[in-house]
C-alpha cells in the first residue's frame, strides 16, 4: 500500500497550524489567486512566529511549490489578513 502526504486546504486569512511536532513540508499547492501583493509565511514552528521556512507570494501564479524539507517544532501557516488565495498544504 502506498503513503501519501497529509494535506490541510486552506483559503481564509490568520495563522493555521498544519501540524505539531516534527515532520516534512512536501508542497503548497496555490489553487486560486490571492489579492495583489499578499503573502503566506511558512513557520517551524507551533505559532506564527520563530524560524521561518519560506514567504510564498500568493499573487504570483498557480502553481505547486515544492520544498521537501524536515521541520522540527512544527508546521503553521500565516496568512496575509488581505489575502483571498486558496491554497494546499501537503505535509508528512
């Protein structure tokens, strides 16, 4: 049987945590454009804040971003109180 990635959808501003504890970022999938010149932060991390992973502008293209990298406090996301992208974590 195969193992896939854990996957979180989210298109709503405000931190979101994907995940406690260790694991791997595998990809953040942007399914609709956000509002001109917003952003999600990506954290290692259990709140919105600390070492940050990676700033993805939303308002570039639809595309998947992969990152395949291991956090180790967690996975949360923040996202630009403007912004209305629709988005797709995957995650180990």
């Amino acid at each position: 049987m195969a193992i896939g990635y854990n996957y979180r959808h989210v298109n709503m501003p405000g931190p979101v945590v994907l995940k406690p504890g260790p694991g791997v970022f595998h990809s953040v999938t942007i399914n609709k454009l956000g509002a001109k010149s917003t952003v999600v932060t990506v954290f290692d991390n259990t709140t919105a804040a600390g070492a940050i992973i990676g700033v993805v502008d939303t308002s570039f293209a639809v595309v998947t971003l992969e990152y395949d990298i291991a956090f180790q406090v967690g996975l949360t996301v923040s996202v630009d109180a403007l912004s209305t992208a629709d988005m797709t974590f995957a995650f180990l």
